[in-house]
C-alpha cells in the first residue's frame, strides 16, 4: 500500500478514487507515565513514555486506514493527513484519513 501525503503520486496515474478512508485510536495516559510527566513538568525533559503511547497510536491509526483501503480494494492512499484531539481528561484520539485510489504504473 502505497501512502502519500500529495494528491498524485509521481510516476502514477489514478485509475480509480475509491473514497474516503481512515483510522483511529483513543489512547489513554497510565498512572506510571502521568506521574513521570508530573515531574518532567517540573524539571523539564522529554516524556518518553508519552512519546511512545502517541508513536504507537500513530501506528495503529495508519494500520486501520491501510485495512479499510485495503477493503475498498485500494493500492494507495492519497491526500494522507493525521489529526490529533483530546476526548476526555487524560485520552487522546489520533486519526489517520485520506483518498483510497488505484494507481498504476505510467
């Protein structure tokens, strides 16, 4: 699956735009890493452990966009964008959304 955050892809024609697609994921902070972070803010520093849920997240997002492109019988995603917004105190949600296309060699 290819994934571009452009509206073409070089080398490529869009055969077919199948729609919109996307991924999410609501990831929510531990006591471990928001006590970490409460002294981090004290201190100053990296929030490793935050670093990793959101890479993680971001991860997971793209994975289920690639499955619903997958679905739609994709072979890209173009247009590709991510989003972040808190949902309650304490959860993040991450998405990943863009065009589901077929694309071919030129």
């Amino acid at each position: 699956m290819m994934i571009v955050t452009t509206e073409q892809v070089a080398g490529y024609d869009i055969k077919e735009v199948l729609g919109y697609v996307k991924g999410s994921t609501i990831q929510t902070k531990h006591i471990g890493r928001d006590i970490t972070a409460g002294l981090k803010g004290i201190v100053g520093g990296e929030i490793k452990g935050y670093n990793e849920m959101m890479t993680e997240a971001r991860k997971l997002a793209v994975h289920r966009m690639v499955k619903e492109a997958e679905e739609k019988g994709a072979n890209a995603v173009i247009g590709m964008r991510m989003q972040t917004s808190t949902v309650m105190a304490n959860a993040a949600e991450i998405i990943a959304y863009g065009t589901a296309v077929v694309i071919e060699k030129k």
